[in-house]
C-alpha cells in the first residue's frame, strides 16, 4: 500500500508554496492511496501561528479536506510509541510524527534530514 504521512511543512508547501516540493514527490503524493496529516502538525501550526510565527491563509482543518488528505488523529498507541524513539531528534511533534508513521507503517514525506537515522520509511522532498 501507498500510505504517505506528511510532515508540517511539507503539508504547509502543499498549500501555499508547491515549487518547494520536487515534481517526483508532487507526483507520489498526488497518486498515493491515502495521504494523512497528523493532528501533531494542526497543534504545531496553531502554537506558531499564535506566537506570530506563522501565517495560515485558512484553517488547518479546511486544507486537509480541501486537499482531499485523511486527518490522523493522535493515539495512546502513538504516544506510547514516542518513549520508544532513540534522542536523535528532540522536537516532540517530529517525534510524534516518526511514531504515528512507526505505529501505523506510513512513508513520512518530510525535508528534515535530523530524521534519517530513525526506523521508518522517509520520501525525502
């Protein structure tokens, strides 16, 4: 199966800057089965954009559907899994989202390399 879990930035370029994937990604994650975007990533888009870091043109919510992407809620399995994960990465929403891509077997389509050494499929963008 094709299941593709994005990460927070990956899902904000999807909307507002799709230059910044590569066409080959663009083309895998429009012909994926089912493509998901973490509630971990809503939490982290909703903080920055309350610290003035970050400007949503819409709601998260609305671009995930709009998008015709599955929203993935967060699960005790999930957050078991996190206490799991070796300290590669100390930012707890990529944490989370390694953890949901382990936990439920997705590809995490992400840029940020600091996740390479963790056990999960990654489509680099």
């Amino acid at each position: 199966m094709n299941l593709l879990l994005l990460d927070t930035r990956v899902f904000l370029w999807w909307r507002s800057q799709p230059s910044k994937i590569s066409p080959d990604v663009t083309r895998r994650i429009a012909a994926a089965e089912v493509v998901f975007v973490s509630a971990a990533s809503a939490w982290e888009a909703a903080i920055k954009a309350a610290l003035g870091k970050l400007k949503l043109p819409e709601s998260f919510e609305s671009g995930v559907t709009e998008s015709g992407f599955q929203p993935l809620p967060i699960g005790f399995g999930h957050a078991g899994r996190v206490s799991d994960l070796p300290p590669h990465h100390q930012d707890p929403f990529d944490r989370m989202l390694i953890a949901q891509a382990q936990w439920e077997g997705l590809t995490l389509v992400s840029h940020d390399r600091r996740l390479a050494p963790y056990d999960v499929p990654i489509l680099w963008v």
